[in-house]
C-alpha cells in the first residue's frame, strides 16, 4: 500500500469557456478511486475554485481585487467539491475536504491537527480533497500556488510519490509549443540551476508556463524522500502506465538520505 498525492491545476480542470471539464474530472475520479481500490491511500489536490466561480458567475474574467477573487473561491470551491462527491460516490468513494492555509502547516498545534485529520480519513477509507483556503488565505499568507501545496501536503503525511497533472506533457529543454526540437526531460535526478532555468525560460527562448512552481515543488518533495511525476493531465490513464514503470512525462527522483 502506497500513498500518492495528485495535483490537479485549473486549465486541465476547465473548458476555455471556463465551465468545468466533465469528462476530465470523471476519468480522474475514476482512476484514483481504482487505486484507492487497490488499497492506495489518494489524496487529491485540487485547484479551480477561483476558475469555476468565475464561469459560474459569469464574470468576464478573474477578479484582480483580493474580496474578487474570495468570493469566486466560495462559489467555485463548492461547485467543485459538489461534482468530486458526486463523482467520486458514482464509483464508491467518500470525500473530504480541506481548506488549507500556510499558517495550518507553520503552527506547530495546527499541523498536529491537520494530519490528525488526514489520518482519521485514511481511517474511514475516505479521499482527502485539498485546496489552499483561498476565502481567507491573503496575500501575506498565502502559498498562492497548489504545486506548492501539493508538495507540502505529500511531505506533511509522508507520501511515497506526488504526481502533478498539467497541460504540458512535462519539462522541456524548450518551450515545445514555439521550438519543435524542444525535447522532454525524462529524468531529473537533482533539481540544479540548469533544470530551473528551463522551467522559468532563461534558457533556449521560453520555458513552458507555469513549470517553474512545478519544479521547485518536485525539489520540495524530492528533499522529503518523495518522486514527483509531472505530466499531462488530459490522460489521467496514464497514472497507471506511470505506476508499471512507464517512461511518461518528467520524473524527479527522491533525495537518498
Ligand atoms: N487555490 C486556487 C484555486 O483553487 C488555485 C491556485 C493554483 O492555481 O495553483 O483557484
């Protein structure tokens, strides 16, 4: 039995329209609870709240004000808990959420409470849903980013691997999307500062949006003793061909003590 942490970013989670990606958010359910039927213990990370409130108010677009942007939280964040139950009980699976904010983590009583909290729900055979607090995290105190979080949660309760689904198949030397020789790296086995620069784009013309948060977190989690697997989200399948040793997307190896 393995516990595998899995993040899930908001432009896998949504249409271009900005309503929620049905038949994405259905196969990822479907797989996670397969593993957790296996005898897995999941836990999922989520973004979207801000995303799917926006779409569901029908804003024309993200807030830029900090009320703005709460309040879609509110909105989206249970939309999206709504259609993860729903989900998930279609394939035999209770959820929970968890509203997490840094301070949860820093405080030491806080994060006593927090894992005491996951464990009771690994207790119960439940999935724990996770996403940052965004309703009262502000910007002082805010991880601000779910990759972040995701590697802070693995840590937190020891996950053996953290897989990060998003929109590019992993971490190219370049941005695949403008060079078309760009090449994807397999295998990092130590973050250095040339596997930063290809995430931030300092070196070749661009790095791939967003890669930058994805690789200080597999840095994170690979300093606890955790893999991380960064690929692409459309194919939650893949979690499986992953997990019998395919070669997909970017693995960062765990630190050895
Ligand atoms: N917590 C934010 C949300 O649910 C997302 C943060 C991120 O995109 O990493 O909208």
């Amino acid at each position: 039995m393995k516990t595998f942490v899995f993040k899930v970013g908001t432009s896998t989670l949504i249409h271009p329209s900005g309503r929620v990606n049905l038949r994405r958010m259905e196969q990822l359910c479907k797989v996670l609870s397969d593993l957790a039927n296996e005898g897995h213990r999941v836990v999922l990370v989520t973004s979207g709240a801000i995303g799917v409130g926006v779409g569901k108010l029908r804003l024309s677009g993200r807030p830029d004000d900090t009320p703005g942007k709460q309040a879609a939280a509110t909105v989206g964040q249970s939309e999206l808990m709504f259609l993860y139950d729903k989900f998930f009980s279609q394939f035999g699976h209770i959820v929970g959420q968890l509203l997490i904010t840094k301070e949860d983590v820093q405080d030491e009583t806080r994060r006593k409470n927090l894992t005491g909290a996951f464990d009771k729900l690994f207790h119960y055979g439940a999935i724990p849903i996770v996403n940052e607090n965004d309703a009262v995290a502000v910007d002082e105190i805010v991880y601000g980013d779910n990759d972040s979080l995701s590697a802070v949660v693995a840590a937190l309760i020891h996950a053996d691997t953290l897989f990060i689904l998003t929109e590019t198949g992993g971490l190219y030397d370049a941005n695949p999307q403008l060079e078309p020789s760009a090449k994807l790296i397999s295998v990092v086995p130590r973050v250095t500062d040339t596997i930063r620069a290809y995430a931030s784009g300092s070196i070749s013309t661009v790095g791939t949006g967003g890669m930058s948060t994805k690789v200080q977190a597999a840095d994170f989690a690979a300093r606890a003793g955790i893999d991380t697997y960064v690929f692409c989200g459309r194919r939650p399948d893949d979690i499986y061909r992953i997990l019998s040793g395919e070669s997909i997307g970017t693995h960062f190896l765990a630190e050895k003590e």
